[in-house]
C-alpha cells in the first residue's frame, strides 16, 4: 500500500531503507525526542527494521518522491493503553533537517486517514513528551485533542522517567476539523 500526498511518498519500509533511516536515526535530536536511542551503526539500523518496521501495514517510510531519499517513518501501531482493536497509536520520526516545514503533518493526516478509511479504526491516539512542544504543534494540526497527562509513564533508554501527553482524535473529529484532500 503506497500513500501520495502533495509532496510526499508514504510506502512500507524496506530493507534497502537502511542507509537512509540511519542517516537520521543517528541524530541526537531525533530519537530521544521519540524515546529511543540514536542508532550507533547501520547495522543497527538493519535491526530495528526487520524487528519493528517490515511487513507491517500501517507503518510507512517517508519518501521525497523526486530523489527517493528516506526522509522518515509513521505508522499506526497497537496503543498499550487501550484495549479497543478499532484504536491504533501514531508513531512517528523524521530527519531534522526537515522539520518546520508541514512535512510531518502532511505525513501523519495522510496516514490517520488511511487508518479511518482503510483500516476501520474509530480512534487514532498519539502521546508525545512534555518537552516536544513540535509533536504537540502536529498534533493538533491533525485535529487530536488533548486527553490528559499520564504522569511519570515512561522509562527511556537512558534510565529518565518522563510524563506522558496524551492525545487522540476519532473519526469524526478528523473528517470534521481537516481540510479536505
């Protein structure tokens, strides 16, 4: 399943995606801002690929469509909060060098779409770290409104114990409040 949006491929990762994710994924600004470590190699890379992101519907590279360059990734993941299989989490990361300019949210309305239309999911939830005032932005570009704060509810890597904002949009609301495609 591929996804084009006005500037953007969306099409499921692969193997070959290594190169590129690693690029960003070794940033320090990137990963911790999602919870997780930089990568240290591209063999590591390699890794998180084949456990996390192959053959998985719903989880997309991003793709500048003119070059082919894996810019990022988003998909829609299961919500360890919510038993409900008609409601899926949004994950996403993408290069730093292309943050700032509607890339992410372009990606994420695309794929929350995807998630209502094609999937037959009622509910997208998000959660972001308090300090990830540009997830929050996306977020509620993406119609999501504000559920609460999930005090101290996350370990990351590096042993910090961070807050929990929680977000999430149904699918009347995203129809109602997202500016038709």
């Amino acid at each position: 399943m591929e996804i084009k949006t006005k500037r953007l491929l969306l099409r499921p990762v692969l193997e070959t995606d290594a190169e590129d994710m690693y690029e960003y994924s070794k940033n320090p600004n990137v990963g911790p801002n999602a919870g997780w470590a930089p990568h240290k190699s591209i063999e590591e890379t390699a890794e998180v690929i084949k456990a996390i992101f192959l053959n998985k519907d719903g989880i997309f590279s991003i793709v500048v469509p003119e070059t082919g360059k894996v810019i990022g990734s988003v998909g829609l993941i299961q919500d360890p909060m919510r038993e409900n299989e008609k409601a899926l989490m949004i994950g996403y990361a993408l290069g730093e060098e292309y943050w700032g300019k509607g890339i992410m949210t372009e990606a994420a309305q695309a794929v929350i779409k995807y998630g209502f239309e094609e999937l037959g999911l009622e509910l997208v939830s998000a959660r972001y770290y308090p300090h990830n005032n540009a997830s929050k932005r996306i977020l509620e570009k993406c119609g999501m409104v504000y559920e609460g704060t999930l005090r101290r509810g996350e370990k990351l890597f590096d042993g910090q114990i961070l807050d929990l904002v929680c977000y999430s949009v149904t699918k009347e609301e995203f129809f109602n409040r997202i500016k038709k495609y």
